[in-house]
C-alpha cells in the first residue's frame, strides 16, 4: 500500500485491509478480525485486539455484539493494567486500577447469560479471567496490579 493510499484510509478501512491479508487463504467459520483478537491479546496487544474486534462490534447485532463488547471490555481492562505496570508513577497511568476493574466487571456481567461455549470459546475462560482480575484489585484495595508481563494470560483461539 502506497503512503498516498493509506492517507485516505480510514481506520476501518486499514484494519480490514491487514487482517485480510493476515488471513488470506485460511479457512475458518469465524470472521478474520474475530481471530486477530485472539493473536494480538496473546502477544500484549490489547489496545489492537480492542481496535480489531472494535471493527465487526460496530456492525454486529444481538448475542455478537454484547459478545463482542464484552471481549474488547476485557482487552480494555487489560490496556489499563499494562499501562499502570509500565509506568506506575505517572499521574495518569498510576491511577488506571480502578477503570481496569470497571471494565472487567462490566466483561464477566456481559459474559455471565451466554452458553459454555460461543463463537468456538469457552466463555468461562474470559468470564473467570475478569473475575479473578476484579478479585486481585479489589483484595489490594486498589494498590497491586495483578498483571505481569512474564505470567500474562492467554486465550485460545478457536479454529
């Protein structure tokens, strides 16, 4: 893609544009930027898997799109962890505990009336991760970040 082309791209349209080409010739029942979310949450991108389920939670209706919004709820509360573990004195960043645990509650309630398994995931997994993330915040009361680079957790992706 030529600098010009991507000048009048706009977010949606460059998303697209990498995951399909990301995923070109792979051949699954789930939608490309559904899997990319998977990729990027597993290598501590959550502020790019939030950006690329973003992408089809916009066009999505019913169970997908409280499904969805659940999942970016998660990877926001996971962008707020990682940004208070990088830089814990920062005036902004130090203070991101209580968001994170905003957005994982509101993840494990969207989560809690779907089925054992969604969209080929095991949706305890995502439940009970921001279960346990809520749990570790509130027990330090606000003052230990349970996530660390070393020990982040994973989600598997369905194929």
């Amino acid at each position: 893609m030529g600098s010009a082309t991507v000048f009048r791209m706009g977010k949606h349209d460059i998303i697209a544009a990498q995951i399909a080409e990301r995923w070109a010739g792979i051949q699954t029942p789930y939608h490309p930027c559904y899997l990319e979310y998977f990729r990027l949450f597993n290598t501590q991108d959550y502020y790019g898997a939030h950006d690329v389920l973003e992408h089809i939670w916009l066009k999505s209706i019913g169970e997908k799109y409280t499904f969805y919004k659940a999942l970016i709820q998660l990877a926001g509360g996971f962008v707020h962890l990682k940004q208070q573990h990088n830089e814990p004195t920062h005036h902004v960043h130090g203070r991101r505990l209580r968001p994170a645990a905003r957005l994982f509650q509101r993840c494990a309630m969207m989560l809690g009336n779907f089925p054992s398994v969604y969209e080929g995931m095991d949706v305890a997994v995502p439940r009970n991760l921001a279960t346990t993330m809520v749990e570790a915040l509130e027990q330090s009361n606000f003052t230990l970040n349970p996530w660390c680079p070393t020990t982040a957790p994973q989600l598997n992706m369905p194929l």
